[in-house]
C-alpha cells in the first residue's frame, strides 16, 4: 500500500481523458457516415423544390440522384483500399475536405449541368468517408 492518493487521483483523471478522446473519435468518425446519410435524405426531400428552381423533368431530377450514386458505389471499395494502405486518417480528412466543397457547390449551382457535376464529386467524397470512418 506504498501508493498515495495523489497517485490515484491522476491515474483517474489519466482515465478520464482517455475516456473523453475516445468519445470525441467515436464522435467524429461516426459524423461522417450520419452526414453522408443525411445528404442523401435532404436532397431527396428537396426534389420538388430543385425541380421548380431549374424548371426541369423527373429525368433529370434522376440524373441528380443518380449522379451521387453511381460516384460513390464506383469509388467506395477503392477509397477502401487507399485507406487502409496510406491511412484511414488522412483519407478520412480528404474525404471531409471533397464531401464539404462539393456540398458548397451543390448550394450554389447555378445550372443544370454544375449541380449534376458537384453531385457526382460529392459522391466521390462519401464514397472516402465511409469506408475510412468505420
């Protein structure tokens, strides 16, 4: 019984830390996967809305959708893979960095042909972000 209290009280607090860094890295790898769904959601809820702004049919309204999804289930197994050869960390980061920008452009398209494009490299951003958040 050589240790003191004091001896305790920062081994705790040691806990304590790491308790919270592992919290606030199962936080930020998770945002990623939940922001990736929620894009998906916000623009299929949004469909009307885009439709009216740029005075287009439902074909191209699918083109909008399928854009996003034809990126990201060509790019998700190879991002994958990047990942885990360079690390998940920094591609985790660039997928952020693609996914963010893309979205900006998204909100500012002004045409048909910018929205389906910035759609297609948000796509290619998701695609980093899953595999490399999990």
């Amino acid at each position: 019984m050589s240790e003191t209290p004091t001896a305790f009280a920062t081994a705790g607090a040691k806990n304590t830390m790491r308790m919270w860094q592992l919290v606030l890295l199962m936080a930020a790898t998770s945002l990623g996967y939940f922001v990736v769904q929620l894009d998906v959601s916000i623009v299929n809820l949004s469909l009307p809305a885009i439709q009216h702004y740029f005075q287009i049919d439902v074909a191209m309204l699918q083109w909008i959708v399928n854009s996003y999804t034809l990126s990201f289930s060509v790019v998700l197994l190879s991002a994958g893979v990047l990942g885990d050869r360079y690390g998940s960390k920094n591609f985790l980061l660039l997928g952020y960095a693609v996914f963010c920008a893309a979205s900006l452009a998204c909100g500012m398209a002004p045409t048909v042909p910018t929205m389906l494009l910035a759609r297609f490299v948000q796509g290619i951003g998701a695609a980093i972000i899953v595999p490399n958040s999990l």
